[in-house]
C-alpha cells in the first residue's frame, strides 16, 4: 500500500474541498468494504483519502418530494431497520441476501452503488476492459461471470452493484456533488452508469472531485416489489444474476411495471420489453414465466457463461412473483 494523505471533513463543503485538490488523484473513503482492497492491490493510487463518516448529514434518512432521501453512508442495517423504507421490500430483500454481519453493519448504499466491478482481470490490473495489450482477455480467457448483456464492446465486466437494480426498478434518483462547492445535481440513477470504451473512462459519469451524496426514492404508493438474487453460496458471495421488480397492480391486472437486471451486463440492465409484455396482463407462472423469456432474449453469452441466461431468467421470473404476492405455490424453474 502506497503513502497518502487522510482527511476527515465534517460538512459536504469540506469533503469537496479536499477532493479538489491534487488533480483528482483523491478517494472518497465510505464504508471502507471494498477501498481497502483496492489500496491494497494497488488498483487505485490516491493522494489522499477523504473520509467522510464525520459528515452527519450523509447518515440520515428524511422525507423529501413526497419521497424518501437516503445518505449515501447508510448502512445496510440502517436501511433494513428504518420505518420509512418499509414499503421498499425489493431493497430489504438485497439487504437480506447479505449474510455476512460485518458487511451489513459497515457496508454503505453509497458505497454499493459506486463499487467497482469484481471483474478478477480488473482486479489482477488489467483496467475496467480486461485488456493486455491488444489482447482482451475475457474474450480468450475465463468469463464465467462476466457479461450477457451490453457485451458487444470491449467492457464485458458486470455491474457490481447489489442496491443498483432495485432502486433503478423504483425510479431513483442519486444526488451528485461537486467538483466546485455549490454545486449540486440530481440524476435518474439509470443514467449514472456507462459502458466504458477505453480503460480512463471509468464506469460511472462521477468526474473527479465529484461524489454522491444521496438516494432518492419516490413515494411508495400502492407499488409492491422485489428482489431476487442467484447466489452460489452465502456469506460473502457475490449473486451471479439477480432482477428487481416493481409493480402496480390493480384489479389482478398490471398497470405499470419496471424490471431490472443485475450482474448481467457493465450497467444495470432495464428490461423494457419484459415489463411491457406485464401491463394489461395478471401476473401468473405463465405471464412471469414469458416476462422472463423476454428480459434474456437478446443475451449474447461468452464461451463460458451460457448458464447465466437460465440464471438470469430465473431471477426475472421469481422477482416478478415475489412482487406480486405469488412466490408461493406456483411452478418456479
């Protein structure tokens, strides 16, 4: 681990302050479950860390807009703990799928939402795209967890975020700050992400001396939802497919749906046509069951992970029934 400065700022103004210096070459320090492991591997080199626990307004969560405003450095049991976010189940349910205490307790929403992807090429040094040389080594090597969706570039890697797929499911909102002190924005989440063309892309439009601040979610309503993950084991492991849902449903029939995938493809990924094929129907092991078909048909797998269309299917499919009341007693693959 390199040599760096440490800074603990106690107002959002501050934080950006000392994100401002040293040319961007700065890390924002949340929950610390993943930026120790990348300091550690030299996959990232700071200048200075800035930590930014001592900020008490990035911890609460308020009313807003009829909504609910989210800090970015709410933990995982915070938000399985707090009354407001009750009615948001498809974000209990990733919260849930976390067994292991200590990421629950130290793990951030923030944080989640900008992880870096578990790519082990990214992780081995080979930059977000895989790539030594001309050479891209997902495509020649081992994929097994890599895209099946969005994989026609040269990003192959999945989105690693668990929270991302249930929020964008709600609608949500992040709140970005920075570089300058007064500035402030707010951007549909579905828009915070980006498929990388070259390695300094990054994979979030975040530009140095930027950070998130916030989580917006839309009021509730009548809305139900859910979240299903694919997991290979639990404790510290990571889903291979996952899917969010939320639902409005009115007389047994649908009358609006989202439904998002994750781990599937280097963004969140948004399966329009599945949730369009939802409306006007009631869901059932058949409408989810083709809902599904739909979210994983334009997959295009790598030589080593075909299994991941099925996987991906499945979530879909049990998301949807979980949102709608049913992941009892129907014919779930």
């Amino acid at each position: 681990m390199r040599n760096f400065e440490y800074a603990r700022p106690d107002t959002e103004a501050e934080a950006l302050e000392f994100l401002a210096d040293h040319q961007g070459q700065t890390a924002v320090l949340a929950g610390g479950t993943d930026l120790m492991n990348l300091l550690r591997a030299d996959l990232v080199q700071p200048k200075r860390v800035v930590d930014l626990k001592p900020i008490s307004s990035l911890r609460e969560i308020t009313a807003m807009d009829g909504g609910v405003k989210i800090g970015a450095l709410v933990t995982l049991t915070e938000l399985a703990r707090d009354p407001m976010l009750a009615d948001y189940r498809s974000l209990i349910d990733v919260v849930d799928g976390v067994r292991a205490v200590q990421v629950q307790s130290a793990g951030t929403i923030g944080g989640d939402l900008c992880h870096l992807p578990n790519c082990w090429y990214f992780r081995n040094g080979y930059g977000l795209l895989g790539i030594d040389g001309a050479e891209s080594l997902v495509s020649e090597g081992d994929n097994r967890y890599h895209a099946i969706l969005g994989n026609q570039g040269p990003a192959k890697f999945v989105n690693a975020s668990r929270f991302a797929p249930s929020a964008i499911a709600w609608n949500a909102k992040v709140r970005i700050i920075g570089p300058a002190p007064d500035q402030a924005e707010w951007v549909p989440l579905e828009y915070f992400y980006i498929t990388p063309k070259t390695n300094g892309q990054g994979n979030t439009i975040l530009k140095p001396g930027q950070l998130v601040s916030h989580v917006w979610l839309p009021d509730p309503g009548v809305l139900t939802s859910a979240t299903y993950e694919v997991l290979q084991m639990q404790g510290l492991d990571w889903p291979l497919a996952s899917a969010s849902a939320t639902l409005d449903i009115e007389n047994g029939l649908v009358r609006e749906a989202r439904i998002v995938m994750g781990h599937v493809a280097p963004v969140p990924w948004v399966a329009q046509e599945a949730a369009r094929f939802l409306l006007g129907n009631p869901v059932n092991d058949d409408t989810a069951g083709r809902a599904a078909d739909m979210a994983v048909a334009r997959a295009t797998p790598l030589s080593m992970n075909e299994y991941k269309v099925q996987l991906a299917r499945t979530a879909v499919k049990r998301a949807v029934l979980k949102a709608a009341g049913q992941w009892e007693g129907v014919n779930l693959p």
